[in-house]
C-alpha cells in the first residue's frame, strides 16, 4: 500500500520506532517500509504529499497468465489506467482504480525480501530477525475504504477482481453499510465501508497484525508514553472477531493494529455473514472500548464538513 502524509519523517518514525517495521529503500518523496514477516520487498510506501490519504493498493495476480485475463477484464469496465514499467520491489503493472477513485495496480513479477547477514535467522521459514524496537508488528493484513456506494465497489471487487464477500452490515432496504472481503483464507484482505460524509475514493484505515492480543496492550502503552493518539482499543470486533486497536499515525491516516487473526475460512461454500437489527449491537464491538461518532465520520484525506481530527 501506498499512503501520503504531510509530514513525512514523522510517518516514517512511527512505523520504524513504534511499529518496528524497517525502511528498505527511498526513492524521490517515497520511502518503502515493510514488517519483519513480509516476504516481499516492501508492503508499505510512505510519500510525502500536501495532505494524508491513500495513493494506491497492489495486488499480486496468482500468475503471469492471471494478470493478463484480469486486465482484460478490468478494461471492459471502463475504470482502467493502463500499464506502468513498475516500481521498487515489483516489475509492470497495470493501474485502474475503483468505481469510487480508489487506485489500483495489479503486477504478477515481485522481488522477495533478502535480508543482510547480520538480519538472517534460522527460522528458515521467517524473512528476518525479529527487530528489537517498539513492539514489532508482523505482516501486513489489510486495508478499509470508505465509499460513496458500498454495494458498486462491492461487486466491483467480486466480479472483476475475484474477491468473495465474507460478512457484511445490512441496512434495512438491504444494501451494504459495510462489507468485508477476501481472496484468502482471511475474513477480509478488504473492506468497505459507506463513506458518512458522501465523498468518494476516501481512506479509512491500513492494519498490521501481531498475532497476540498481549502485544495491543505492550504497543498502547509505548504509544501513550510517545504522544500519539489512540483512537479506540484494545477491544475484540464482532464482525471477524479480531482483537483491535486504532491510533492516528502523525500524518493524519488511521492505522489498525491486530492482535490476533479473528477466524479463518476454509470452507469453499461460505455463506457471508449478515448482521442486521438486534444482532448489529455487537456487530463493531463485542467487548472493549467503544468506538467514538469521529471513527465513522474521519478518513483521509479530510474533506470539508467533516469532523476535526480525533
């Protein structure tokens, strides 16, 4: 994922000495960042822009062959960009961008993450040593969009991209006020949420996961110690039951820490999940601190109307 921010060092610091992710390379205004479970490259890129907000989302084809089909079929919509050499850590890729703005790369060609001598372990199946800073997030898990229309970007992801929608809020005319979808095991590698302010192409939040709910409570304490906002958590989600915590990094962009992964899905007919009614009182928030009006009205970048900055 690429994210802006208007104070780009500042980011950086957060992800590096909170987050014990590392910087693997800068290129212009860009700097590319990853966690110690990535395999690839880098997973994040932080540029430097006037104001906060995503730039774009890329996803790996499961072939060579599978990016050309998928383009093809990208360009039938009308929202396609067209190809790019590449960039650092992947080769070609072709950009579009979703019904609401959001914009896309799909590539197939990566580069895997080759760690210096004094950063290899022999746990042979881990990129990396562990680092020794902050409280080291894993890998990264995904990202939450806000839209105009949930419903058209919903099933812009299903049928032009393959995605399989997982669990989502029901309104009472049965639209999406939120859904959640994967193309993995996860519950959801995406997900949308209707936008509270009726703009478009806004971003919500990215996430990195730990894998323990211990660690939210070891990162909420370093957090509060350094000054940054936390926004809402530890707490466990209904929907996915993962363990979360939201805080604003210093650019503006809310980021979600995993404590663990929820649940998995294995099973190949996975009927999606619908809350609705009574049953949405525990849809956000199972148990843990609630979340404020701000966390469904705030996504970058700010746009006017909308509430100041939590």
């Amino acid at each position: 994922f690429e994210i802006y921010s208007p104070k780009l060092e500042e980011s950086v610091e957060f992800f590096k000495n909170i987050l014990g992710m590392d910087e693997v390379g800068r290129r212009g205004n860009s700097v590319y960042m990853r966690a110690y479970e990535d395999h690839y490259h880098n997973t994040l890129i932080i540029t430097e822009n006037d104001v906060a907000g995503l730039g774009h989302i890329a996803l790996r084809a499961t072939s060579a062959q599978a990016l050309e089909r998928r383009v093809a079929e990208i360009e039938k919509t009308g929202y396609g960009i067209g190809w790019i050499e590449g960039d650092v850590g992947h080769g070609r890729a072709y950009q579009f961008t979703t019904p609401d703005g959001h914009k896309i790369e799909l590539l197939w060609d990566v580069e895997y993450y080759e760690a210096p001598e004094d950063q290899k372990t022999p746990l042979l199946n881990r990129p990396q040593k562990r680092p020794n800073r902050g409280v080291p997030v894993r890998r990264l898990d995904h990202i939450n969009l806000l839209a105009s229309d949930t419903d058209k970007n919903v099933e812009f992801l299903k049928e032009v991209l393959g995605f399989n929608l997982r669990e989502r809020i029901v309104a009472d005319d049965d639209s999406s006020i939120a859904a959640w979808l994967s193309v993995s095991n996860l519950v959801h590698d995406i997900a949308i949420m209707g936008d509270a302010l009726g703009e478009s192409g806004r971003l919500h939040h990215i996430c990195y996961w730990y894998g323990f709910p211990q660690h939210l409570s070891d990162v909420a304490d370093l957090l509060i110690e350094a000054g940054y906002n936390i926004e809402a958590g530890p707490g466990k989600h209904g929907v996915t039951q993962a363990a979360f915590l939201y805080v604003m990094e210093p650019g503006g962009n809310r980021v979600e820490l995993f404590g663990d992964p929820g649940y998995q899905i294995f099973d190949p007919s996975w009927r999606t999940v619908e809350w609705k009614g009574k049953d949405l009182e525990k849809s956000i928030i199972w148990h843990g601190s609630t979340l404020p009006q701000e966390f469904f009205q705030y996504g970058t970048p700010i746009k006017s109307g909308e509430l100041v900055k939590p």
